[in-house]
C-alpha cells in the first residue's frame, strides 16, 4: 500500500537515508529538520504516518509527538519515534504522548516497513469511518460527543495462555488495572471464547509454544467475528522476520521480552482505546441509519419505515393468503393542546401516547408516528375482529389515566380515536389499507371521538379500486370549498 | 493480511502444492476436488477468494465461475482461474464468465501472492461497504435497486500516454466501446487530471518511459482524490516483480503486452463496472444520512436538521450580536382536506406548499417541515421587521392560486397563518424563539387566519425566560379540562 510519510530529523545525513529507503519503496516522503516546521507540514498535508526523531534541539520528539495527538486535525495521524537509545523509559515515556511505535537506529529495514504498513493499513480503514462519521455529524444525525470515548475505562482483556509463561503476571498486572480479564487455555478455545466473547484485546505469546502463534493470528482474522479485535502479540527479542509476519497478518502491536509492566499497561491500555473508538464510529452509522426511519420525538419508527416494513409482510403473508390488519389512532382535539399550553405539552403528550400505544402491542406489531398527531399500527396475520379488540385495548388504555405535563399542575385528559380495517396479504396495498381505516377514523370522530370504528369495507382487491376511490376523492363542490379555506 | 482461501482442482497433487504454499504464508485453505463441491463450500463458508482450475471434468472451472459469479451470496468473492495454457480466447473466456484474474501452471509464488493481496485487500474494503448497505436496505432507507449499476454503460477513461506506445489504438479500441476516452501527455498533467476529472479508470504503461509508472501508481494511492479510482497497468511480458509490486501499491488490474484487443476491452469493462458499483454504495450512504434530516414527503429537512443547523447559525451570528428570525407557518383548516379528501389530497397539498415556501427563500433561509401541516422558516442575520416582510410575501404567495388535486376537479384554495419572532443569536435558544413565533402563530389563527403576526415579546434573553414561561404554560383550570377533552 502507497502512503505519505513524514520524516522528522534534525540531523539531514538521517533524513536523506531514510528518504531514499522509503523512495525506493514507492512511499512519498515529505520531510523536516525540527518540530515546529514537522507540526505546521503534518496540519497542512495530514501524512498518512510520522517518523520521529527523540532527540532534537529546541522541541523534542515527545514534545512534536504530544502536540500533534492533542491537534484534532492529526490526532489519527501514527507516529513512529525513531530513537538513539532502546530504553523502556524513553518507550514508556513516548507511548504516554500518544506515540504508536518505535524504531531503534540504526533503522532495520525489514522493521521499518513492516510499522509502517500495519500503522498505514490500520489509519486506512479507520479514515473511511471517520469521513461518514463527519458526515452525520454535520447533518446532525449524530454528534462528535457520540463517538468521544472514555480515555481511562478499564476493557476486556483474553489471555492466550499458551506459550505465555508469565500469564499469571500479566493477568495480575493487567486485573489491577481494572481491566476484566480471561484466560484461555489452548489456541482452539481461545478462537472460540474471542469469536463468541466481548473482548476489547486479544493478548497471544509466540515462541515456546505447541501450536503456531501466527497461524492463530492468521486465522482470527479470516473469521468475520474476530476480525476487528485487536491483537497484541508478545515475541521474543530478535524476532524481527517473526514480527514483521505478525503485523502483516493484521496483528495490531506487540510486546518484546521480556514484558515490561508499564509498556503492557501502556499499549494494552492504547489499543482498548482505539477498539472502542471504532465500535463508536461504526455504531454511529447504525444510528444515523436508524435515525432515518425514526422519529426523533417519540422513538417510534416513522412512516418511511412503515412502507418498506409492510412490503415485507405482504410478501411474507401473501402466498399464505393471510391477513393484514391496520388501525389508524388520532389524539382527539390535539390541536388545542398545542394551542393552549404550546408545542412543548404537545410533545410530552404526544411521547406518554406513544410509549403507552408500544406498550400494548405483540412483539411482531409495528407501531408507527405517522406524522403530526397520529399513529399506524400494522397486525400482520391478525384478523378483522382481533384487531378491533386490541384497538378498543388500546383506546382504553390511552384514556385510562389523566398524562402529567410539566408545568402544568392539573393532569391533562387525553383519548384517541382509532379506525380499523383489513386486507388479505396478497390483495390491495398499504395505500389501500390506510385509506379504509382513515375512513373508519373519519367516522369515529364524527360520531363523538374516545372510540373505535372499525371499517365496513370488505377487504380491498384490485377489483373494486375504482368503486372505492369514489368514496373519497370526488368531493361535492361544496365540502371542497367549507374544507380548505 | 490473512485471508480464506478456497483451492479447487480435480488433481490431488495440484491441490496440495498450493494448499502447502498458502499454509506456509499462514492462509486459511479449503479445497474442493470438483465443481459442485466447490460451489457448496463456496457458498457455505464465503471465502476471501476462490484458486479454480479451469480444465476439470463434469462442471469445468468456466461453468463454475459463472455460478459462483450469478449467486448473490458469492457473487462477490473474487476468483482467479489457473489453467495450464495462457492462451488469450481462454482469458477473454473467464473474464467473461466474471473471473477477476488468472495464474499460468505451474504458478509462480511471486504472481500467486500478489493477485491473493491485491484481491483479498479489494473485496474487504468493499465488505465493509456492502455489510452497511444491507443494514440500509433492510431498513427501508434505500432500496437494493439504488446500487444495481447498468452493466454495459460506458464509462469515461484517462490515458497516460507516456510509455503508451500504442496509445493511439488502445484510445480508438476504448472509444469504439463507446467510452469517453482522455489522454494525459505526461504522468504530472494525469495525476492533476485524476485529481479533477471524473475518470471510472486510468490507464497507465510501465516501461519505456521517461518517469517510473509505479510512482505515478503511488501518488495517485497517497492523495485523497485518486485513492479510489481504478488503475490498469499495462507491463511488458516477464515483469512479475514489477507488477507485483504494482499490485501491492493498489493498481487495481493489469495487461500483459502485447496488449489483446478483448482482453483490453474486457478488462476495462469490469473496471469499470465495479468502480460503478462501489460509487453507488458511497453514494447510499449519503442517501441514507441525508434521509435521517429529510421529510420523506416534501423533500424538505425535518425538525432534526432545523436543531442541528440552528446551532451552526447561532454559533456563527453571535458574537457579532446579529438577529435571527424565525417564522412559523401553518396550513389552515388542513384538518378539514384530510377529513374530506383523504390523506392523499392533503399530502398533494403538503408538497405544493413546500414548494412554494422554498421557490421564496434566500440561499442561506432554511425551511424545514416541522410536523404535521406545520413548516418552519429559519432567517440568520434577518431583523423582525424583513422577517414580517418575507412572512407577509410568502402568506400571499401560498394564497395567490388554488391548488389542483389529483381526483378532484376544483382546485382548493389554500391558506396559511404565520407567526414570526426574533432574537439576537446571542441569546436565548431555539425552542424560545419558536414559542414566540408559535404564540404569534396562535393569534393569527384566532383572528382570522390567512394572515401574518409578528411576536409583540422582546427577543427573549435568559434574564426574562422565567416570565414569559407563564404565558404558556400555566393553563387555567377550564382551559385544560377544555383543551384535550
């Protein structure tokens, strides 16, 4: 995979070498001779990874390195310090500001490419989510606060134990930290507790094992379920070509022995944050997408729900030639709540309505907000005289008890009228249905509202359109004047 | 990156070569020894890419591939056919029954595990898009016909000529296709064209040229604008680590020269055909984000859009302490047109009021079908006075002419009331600037209808919100009882 790399380093002869290297290799590199200049190249060109020096004059790699991770704008940018010294302090250190990875001079080459490719590939694939999340976000389906994530929250760590000979120390280290962890025993467990459990992290020892670490990385991955868990692999030191295979597998960091206990702490603690990070993007696209067939007001689902939702009952239905049966509620005088005691009671009124309609129906009803003050319930495979039961059910439900609004001392009375009707699955259309129990509607609140009409209409079929459209669409010229003006 | 390979080969010895290989490299494999084992296992297990022999008795690798290609489930899984002969009609042969690419026995390690890479890399990519279409579609959002992609259409090329020796007959072949055929004279002017234009592909030759083929490859991967646009490569014949490492950069298909009429003509097709197809599921979700703030029935934003973009609206205005207006229309007697007409001929109604709202708007108003038979027209920077203004144009202009509803003869005539309300961005909040203009609203309507009134309260500030809460919302005991009943 091409990327953009910027090469951080004060010392040119250091910034020409790895240029060269990472020319040679198709990368386009762009690079800087100190922080400041790194920080204003990184904004404006956001590379797709940074090599950082540690040791610079002025500012220094942990300070360039804190900066651009607290810089919204380069936060997801990986940042690989490049150091003098191998140091667990230094690492410990640069993992604290943010860093991802680190490489000792002189640079190994097999090392190099290998970070850069896991660190390239893992930005990659969290780009795209990010660009939707952006997206949502402006359009105010989400917000960013959504995808915030608390930075210190323990997770749910599964320990391969095989080839791990200090699991019981790794386990303790990592309980005290809050984290809740498992330990499976054998590679073919853990495959299963990974793909079935809730796990943040995966930690997997290679060397001195029975079964082939990588061949359980490898095969993590191919499985849909664990796909997107993140791995931690520990190696032993001197396993570069080891290593350089486990980041090609998708494994997303690792832990050289012996296992320092503040760089296990650090890096497990970094990659539970990223994987919560990505569950919340992806979550956020469910709810952008939810958020298109629901109503924001009552949760309910809306009326572009309900006209995909019975198409797929109809054609679940028709083959069997069952029924399908609809009532059509609307809040009595509602119009004079919001007049009186303004759009907010109109609201409340409208969500204790709708919670108590949800609350009444089967588990395979579909209640919707149809729009304004009024709901459609679908009963698939319900009958005439059973929906009129639940709809006289609900009618008395919604009526049964005064509803509280805020500001305002006395209960508020409220009932609804509801039409019924029905249809065989295979005859007549959703149009159809509704149009039947608005007409059943129509009469229930002409005839004193707080009641259930059910529709005198035989179920409608193709061949009696043209008759029933009559009863609706052609108006006397009269009612056509007195309805609108 | 680890993947699921499925092997299928009618010659034991053939089979375990390659399962031997890919272990090694730590793939997962599958075999089959005949076609309709294959297409059970492929269908069962859905692997990242199917390795099918192409001489097999019973059902041969061509019938295979056209089966796997036809079943939605695997449609997308690519497949690379391995025949012993490379002879170009049976090329065309498998890129016409879908097959994405092909291996000549014996299989040379290098081209094996670029095309398993580059293939494997392709289809997880446009997974994660697919997985999320099908959440879309499942939800009614958007419908699996929004992705369906005209297989023939012709698309639009880029040519890089440099090194294209034939680029004269490759552009004529292309064109006779019925593409629309560009050529970039050198590899800066194709990278700034690829950046610009909407190309489906870009052609590039690698050998014989000034600038290396690769690199060009490369920048265009690194830059946002051309990171998903297709490249087909055309190499010169024995150049597999050059084209492996092509692959890797993520061009995305190639020709081996001599370049064979077909074989151009098909590759290209399928190309383009997919770049289509992912476009198409791009674009699905922007559809379905959009859906989330969109009326389905007007077109225009809903309540949630109006939240979200008020913030934006105030956050810009305030600190200049400029004024937002807002008014609120409602569609009179609309009860009425439902009652009598049915919903059909109020939802007509709906949509050519909308209209007509948003024909009078500035680029920078916003109107927003708040709920029901009530619409909401947001002004940033608008005073109380031009905000009565637009209220009084848009009340005459609803008014000027009747409206014509399908199924009845006389057109209806249409009103409105508005209610309009100001305030300085600085202060005070959306819901208070909507119960102003929501107040002034219910006095048009009591006296009269059809006309404007403009809220008498100052534009409300946090220091006096407790005062005009009483307004509304502490109701007499009559008027309550009244209201809901």
């Amino acid at each position: 995979m091409s990327a953009r790399v910027l090469v951080v380093d004060d010392t040119p002869v250091n910034v020409k070498l790895l240029e060269a290297k990472l020319l040679v290799e198709y990368y386009e590199v762009l690079t800087a001779c100190d922080g400041p200049s790194a920080l204003v190249i990184a904004e404006d060109t956001i590379p797709d990874i940074v090599l950082l020096d540690v040791m610079m004059p002025g500012m220094d790699g942990f300070e360039v390195c804190s900066r651009l991770k607290s810089n919204p704008v380069t936060a997801h940018v990986p940042v690989v310090m490049v150091t003098a010294l191998n140091e667990v302090k230094d690492r410990v250190r640069g993992l604290e500001v943010g860093a991802d990875d680190f490489l000792t001079k002189p640079v190994n080459d097999v090392a190099l490419f290998a970070r850069i490719r896991s660190l390239v590939r893992l930005k990659r694939a969290s780009d795209e989510w990010r660009a939707r999340e952006a997206t949502a976000v402006e359009l105010g389906v989400t917000s960013a606060a959504d995808t915030e994530v608390d930075q210190d929250a323990p997770g749910s760590i599964l320990i391969v134990s095989e080839g791990m000979y200090d699991c019981a120390l790794v386990e303790s280290t990592l309980s005290e930290q809050g984290h809740r962890v498992e330990v499976a025993q054998t590679d073919e467990q853990a495959l299963s507790m990974a793909g079935y459990g809730k796990y943040d992290l995966v930690l997997v020892s290679d060397g001195n094992r029975e079964g082939d670490a990588l061949r359980l990385c490898s095969q993590m991955r191919s499985e849909p379920e664990t796909r997107h868990r993140p791995i931690l692999i520990v190696v032993p030191d001197n396993s570069d070509d080891r290593l350089a295979k486990a980041l090609e597998l998708g494994v997303n960091d690792y832990l050289v022995r012996p296992v320092e206990r503040d760089e296990l702490i650090s890096r497990s603690r970094t990659q539970i944050r990223r994987r919560r990070y990505e569950e919340r993007l992806r979550e956020n696209y469910t709810t952008s997408v939810n958020a298109a067939v629901t109503d924001s007001l009552t949760g309910m689902y809306n009326r572009r729900y309900l006209e995909s939702h019975f198409e797929r009952i109809r054609s679940r239905l028709k083959d069997a030639g069952k029924p399908i049966s609809a009532l059509v509620l609307d809040i009595d005088h509602f119009k004079k709540v919001n007049d009186t005691h303004g759009h907010e009671a109109g609201d409340e009124i409208l969500q204790v309505v709708a919670q108590r309609i949800q609350s009444d129906l089967r588990g395979f009803d579909t209640a919707v907000r149809f729009g304004g003050e009024e709901f459609v319930v679908l009963l698939p495979d319900s009958s005439l005289a059973s929906a009129e039961a639940a709809a006289e059910r609900l009618c008395l439900l919604v009526s049964a008890e005064p509803i509280a609004v805020s500001g305002i001392e006395t209960k508020l009375d409220v009932t609804v009228s509801i039409g019924v009707a029905s249809m065989v699955a295979g005859d007549g259309d959703l149009e159809e249905l509704l149009r039947c129990a608005d007409a059943a509607l129509y009469e229930a609140k002409r005839t004193g509202r707080n009641k259930v009409v059910t529709s005198s209409e035989k179920s409608p079929s193709s061949a009696d359109r043209a008759g029933q459209k009559s009863l609706y669409a052609v108006p006397t010229q009269q009612s056509a004047e007195n309805a609108v003006r």
